[in-house]
C-alpha cells in the first residue's frame, strides 16, 4: 500500500484491527479503504494485526469480498 501510494498509485487498502486516524492509510494518492463499519472493538491496534486479541476476527472477516472487487472497479472506471 505504502509502495502503491508513494508511486501515485490507485490503491484500495483493507483495514481490519486499525484504522486510517491512526495515520497509517495511501497518502497523496486516490485510494478507498475496505473496512468493516460496525465492529465496535475496532481499532485495536495502530498496525494491522494477523489473529485478533478477542478470537473472532469480525474486523477482518466481516469485509466482504464482493465490496472489495466493488471499490477496485470504482477506482478502474
């Protein structure tokens, strides 16, 4: 992600355990962040994390593969 945007690159970020007011998000370049809106454990880290501290994962899970493919064709058009 960070990569994508330092070269202005469109980019669609996945957000699970954190999120963009943390700092951590595509600066300087259009970019859509695919996160899960109703999680209200969420953030609990400042860096995306690999398992969840609570066991479920929802921030993760509840993302919505369909959503994603959505928002990359919405950046595509």
């Amino acid at each position: 992600m960070h990569i994508a945007a330092a070269r202005k690159r469109k980019v669609v970020a996945i957000f699970g355990s954190t999120v963009k007011e943390f700092g951590f998000f595509p600066y300087g370049t259009e970019s859509i962040i695919a996160e899960a809106q109703d999680v209200k454990c969420r953030p609990c880290s400042h860096i995306g994390l690999s398992n969840c501290p609570k066991k479920h994962f929802r921030c993760m899970n509840e993302i919505q593969v369909d959503d994603v493919i959505k928002n990359v064709q919405r950046l595509l058009a």
